[in-house]
C-alpha cells in the first residue's frame, strides 16, 4: 500500500554540504545522497519497500539504521513502523531536496587527465549531469569534440558560457590559475562550482563552492597505513 508523504517544507542547502529541517535539525547533504542512491538501486532491483536496516545494509559505509530514520523523519512520513519507507515516495522527495529532479549542464575548465576523466564518469554513469561545455588552452585541443560538445578556448569562456546554460562549473586546473578561472565562471553566470584545484577560492557568498584536494584525500589514507 502507497503511503502518502506528510507535506513539510524541504531544508535548505548550504555551502557547508549540510541541509536545515524546518524544526532546525541539521542534516548533512552527503548522507541524503547516499540515502537516494540505495534507494534508487533498490527500486530498480525491484523493491517497492524498504526498512531502515535495509536501507542500511545496501549502503554500507558504516551507516546506522538509527542515522537514517533521524533524518528522514525530518523529510516527512514514508511509511509505517515495522514495514519500511515507500521507496518510490521517497526517491521523489530526496530528488526534490537534493535538487536532482531536474537535468544540470555543467562547464568544464581544464580538459586534461582528469577533466576528461570527469566528464567521462559524468556521462556514463550520472543521468542528471550532462557536459553543457569544455574549455582548455591547449591548440591541440581547442576545436576538436568531445561526445558532440566542441571544446571551446579558455580565453573565449565570457562570450561562449552565458548563451549554453551551465548552472554548475568544474575547475580542473592549476592552482595558479584557479581563482581567475573561478571567477570568470561566476561572472557567465555559473551558481555552483566543483573546484579540484589545490587552493581555497574567494568568492561572494552565494555561490556554492566544494574543493576536492586529491593529495589531502590520499594523505588521510595515508595515515592509516602509517
């Protein structure tokens, strides 16, 4: 039986990759995609109803089935005790929440190793994110294609990003150049960055901003080997 979800407002985002409930509970933005992404794979495995210790054991990482029904309670009502949340219900609303009830374009800045590798894993295995437009400085790259999107000169990113409609940026290059690059993005009217270079950016506070720093990644492995 379909289990209508009780109506709350969603939370809001912040740029700390954490979400505010409508009773002030802080939720973190990271565990809800996971939360979505067990689901999703459960609903095409063909699970119509799922327990929080399901929910759980599908996502591993250590999560609790404690943690889960804390923050979906947040959410609304998906279901009853004992039976499990109404996984196709839920979907829908961690869709809405995380904001991937809709399709996103993304600019790529920096089109080597790993702008390739990048655009390469979002095409292939993210269906809501699609490679909107590609910019890089090299000669040998500049007007040659990518899966139909021509790689455009970085130095001409002002005058080609505003008319394609890219929401979220991703800067995959030096940390020399990070900053400039970051804000020639916001300035063509991208909201969102996803920053792979070594350095912390400074921008208006309306924009959202992650930095992934690959050698700190590998260093907090690192000593646990160590």
């Amino acid at each position: 039986m379909k289990i209508a979800a009780r109506k709350r407002r969603s939370p809001k985002p912040s740029r700390n990759g954490e979400a505010r409930g409508p009773r002030g509970f802080v939720i973190s933005i990271p565990r809800l995609f996971l939360y979505h992404r067990g689901l999703e794979d459960a609903l095409h495995a063909g699970d119509k109803v799922l327990t929080s210790q399901e929910l759980a054991a599908r996502i591993g990482r250590g999560m609790s089935s404690t943690q889960i029904r804390k923050d979906l309670s947040q959410l609304g009502t998906f279901g009853r005790r004992g039976q499990g949340y109404d996984v196709v219900v839920l979907v829908k609303k961690l869709a809405r929440v995380l904001g991937l009830d809709r399709d996103w374009r993304i600019a790529i800045v920096g089109f080597g190793n790993l702008g390739h590798a990048l655009a390469t894993f979002l095409e292939y295995r993210e269906e809501k994110f699609h490679i909107g437009a590609i910019f890089d400085k090299d000669p040998a790259l500049v007007g040659t294609s990518w899966h139909g999107v021509t790689i455009s000169d970085e130095d001409d990113l002002d005058r080609v990003l505003p008319k394609l409609n890219c929401g979220i940026g991703i800067i995959a290059v030096p940390a020399s150049a990070a900053q400039r690059v970051a804000e020639r993005l916001v300035a063509a009217g991208v909201g969102a960055l996803l920053n792979f270079a070594p350095t912390n950016l400074e921008l208006a506070p309306a924009v959202a901003v992650r930095t992934i720093d690959l050698a700190s990644e590998l260093s907090i492995l690192t000593h646990h080997l160590s």
